[in-house]
C-alpha cells in the first residue's frame, strides 16, 4: 500500500509538473503574440551612422524651432494668443499651468480676470505674480474682453424692397 502512494505521489508530481511546463509555455506564446510587432521592429530598425542621426535629428528639431515663435495675422501660431511685446510673460505665467485655449475661450473685464487670478491662487496653487500681475491683466483685458456685440441691428423697414409672394397662379 504504502509503494502504490508513492508511485501515486511520483505520478501525481509528474503531472504536476507537465501542467506548470504547459502553463508556461502558454503564457510564453500569448506574450510574444502580443508583442511580436514590437519585437520585430526592434530587432529590424535600422542602425544608423552618427551623420544619418544627427542629419535626422537636426531637420526634425529645425522645422519645429522655425514655428516655435511664430506670427500670422497678429497670432502666435503656437498657442493661438494674440501677439504682444509682453506675450512671453503669458505664455510663462498662465501656460505652464493650463492651456492656452482656456484663456481664448473667456471674456473677461480687467476686474473679472483679476477674480479669476486671486481664484487660482486660491484654490489651485496659482503663487503669486508679484508685477507681472498688472501686465498680465492689462493683456488679458486688452485682448480678451467682453465683446459689446448683441442682437442684429433693426431692419431700416424703408429701406426694404418689398415684393408678394405668389403661391398660385
């Protein structure tokens, strides 16, 4: 009784261990099925010479410095603000937060952006500005104020050239 245990034990270990070796070789397959793309691009890329790179890297980095501060239209094409000689304390002060789109997006008067300012202080770690607060808000309040536009402007009723619709004839 007690060999037929032992054989049963010795047998069982073999399955056992056929099974461990099985798993393994599963979880080996889906990882490579799973990374095989990546595998093969790395063991295909290309070994370039010192000038290829640089080459490459250098035409790379000179077409982004070309846009990097550039001007259209009164527009710093970058970040889509309004172009002004105090535009880089801007950029520094307000973008390194949040985008540039958030400020486009709102309307603000002189008092409504300095709400805004003391808010992010407040609340969202803005520290203070110390004097770059006046310029910021004299350009915030210069290019992102309130536009006065309303409704359309009342038809001049005289002027209207008038005619009748004919449904039937």
């Amino acid at each position: 009784m007690n060999d037929n245990r032992k054989e049963l034990n010795h047998n069982w270990n073999l399955l056992m261990g056929l099974i461990y070796f099985m798993f393994a070789i599963i979880v080996i397959m889906i990882g490579y099925l799973l990374l095989a793309d990546h595998i093969n691009a790395y063991l295909n890329q290309k070994d370039y010479t010192a000038e290829e790179f640089f080459a490459v890297s250098n035409r790379v980095t000179s077409n982004a410095d070309d846009n990097f501060d550039k001007i259209e239209n009164g527009i710093h094409l970058r970040t889509g603000l309004h172009a002004d000689p105090n535009l880089q304390s801007i950029i520094g002060s307000c973008t390194s937060c949040h985008s540039a789109k958030l400020i486009i997006q709102n309307k603000a008067t002189r008092e409504g952006w300095q709400e805004m300012i003391q808010w992010m202080q407040k609340s969202q770690g803005l520290q203070d500005l110390g004097s770059k607060e006046a310029i910021i808000l004299d350009y915030l309040a210069k290019y992102y104020a309130p536009e006065e536009i309303g409704r359309r402007k009342n038809l001049d009723i005289a002027a209207v050239k008038w005619y009748i619709l004919e449904l039937e004839k």
